[in-house]
C-alpha cells in the first residue's frame, strides 16, 4: 500500500506517521502546504491512499484538486464535526476526528483494505470535493455550532458556546477561554473555529482573537486608530481590535 500524508502541521504529520507504521502501514511522504502537493503530483505517481487534512498553511486542501487530478481514495483527518460527517462518510473512504484515536485508524485502514480489491481506483474525487466544499464552508448550508467536544486525557468536556468569552491562538495552538476563567486547547485553526460560528454573536478582531458579543464589558479608543476590548475574565494581555477590522467590527456591534 502506497500512502501519503498532506497535513500542515509537522508534529501531527509525523505523528500519524508513527501510528501508521505501528499498524504496519509505511508512508511515502509527509507534504505540508497546497504548493508543495501540487509540485509532488507533478513529478510522482499517484498513492494509492491519501490521509487529507483539510486547512493547509497556504489554503485549503481542495485548491490541490482544482489543479491536480486525484484518483486515489482518501481518508479525511480533520477537526470539523457534527454537520460535515455525512459529507466525508459519502465520499471518501474514512473520516477521522482529530486527535485521532489509534483504533478509529486502525478500522480507517481496514476499511480500506475491503473496499480496494474490489473497487478499482478509476475516477477523480473532484466532484466530491465540490460536494464537501459547499457543506463546510457556505453559511446557508450549515447550521452553527452550537458546542465544542474537548479531550482532556482520557475524558471528554463538552463546552456550550454559550459559556464562551472568546477564542485566542498562543504559540501556534487555539484555544477556548470560558466565562469561568479557563483555557481549553482546541484541535483546530482559528481560521476553522471561524467558519463554524454564527457571525451575529462572534467577531474575528485580529490574526488571533475571536471574541463574542455578549463578553464585551467596555471599548476604549486605542493607539494607531485601533480599540481596545475589555473582557470579563480574559487577562493574560490586552484584547485588541486591529485597525483594518474597525470599521466592520463597528458596524457588527451596531
């Protein structure tokens, strides 16, 4: 079995990699970014199976498929859930949840192995990708999230959007903060967080913070034309709206 990884994260990549090989699955390549695949697809053959996440660092996945014909199957790795399962379950072969659960892999690859002998790899999953395209990503098609699922060890804390102040990235992860003044690290881009969201009751203020409505305590005028936002609990450093989204973010808070 030819495989190969695309996910933009390196540690997660090499990471799926290990739980590969311990199920005796090698890799071919870890490719990181939408340019580096589509350059890799130009000079190799096509693997016979595909692990896809879906937010890249320079775009999203489906842009490699708009430039390159694909007709190996795939198996989503991805954080999105709830309205885009049935999306990933219809066309590829697998989804799986990040973090990925080594059994939930272990049945992916199964999977595989049954549907490959008797199903030859004979079509390009374009047609596919528009499918999911639209589901995951127009706001008429999808309802908002209403909830985030968070693995804490071995257990799982449901966290109600309700009880959300705002979203932050710090050091190349995401994270939740809630109105009880706690932190829960989120497996997924801050960009993704903010296609999930009902834009009436959160706002992207800057490249790393998405704050919600009703935690606004205060805005003040700030340097450089920009504002500053008060938070109930939110205190590790100051929350600022940067000047390109002033204008909208005014409008947005009527």
């Amino acid at each position: 079995m030819n495989v190969l990884i695309i996910e933009d994260e390196k540690p997660a990549a090499r990471l799926l990699q290990r739980k590969l090989e311990k199920l005796n699955v090698s890799v071919t390549q870890l490719l990181h970014s939408v340019e580096e695949s589509v350059t890799w697809f130009s000079q190799n053959p096509q693997p016979d199976l595909i692990f896809l996440d879906i937010q890249l660092s320079d775009g999203l996945s489906f842009e490699i498929f708009e430039k390159v014909s694909i007709q190996s199957a795939i198996i989503f790795t991805t954080a999105y859930d709830e309205y885009a399962l049935k999306a990933f379950k219809l066309n590829s072969i697998d989804y799986l949840l990040k973090p990925i659960d080594e059994e939930e892999l272990e049945e992916a690859i199964l999977k595989y192995k049954k549907w490959q002998p008797i199903t030859p790899i004979s079509h390009s999953y374009a047609a596919d990708f528009e499918v999911i395209k639209k589901l995951l990503f127009n706001p008429f098609e999808k309802p908002f999230k209403e909830r985030f699922t968070i693995k804490i060890g071995s257990q799982l804390k449901v966290i109600s959007i309700s009880e959300i102040e705002c979203f932050f990235s710090e050091n190349k992860g995401t994270y939740i903060h809630t109105f009880d003044n706690r932190n829960y690290l989120l497996d997924a881009t801050l960009e993704m967080v903010e296609q999930e969201l009902n834009p009436k009751e959160f706002f992207r203020i800057s490249r790393k913070f998405i704050v919600s409505l009703k935690a606004i305590k205060e805005i003040t005028m700030y340097s450089n034309s920009r504002l500053k936002i008060l938070l109930p609990t939110y205190k590790a450093e100051e929350v600022i709206v940067s000047r390109e989204k002033v204008s909208d973010f005014k409008t947005w808070i009527g």
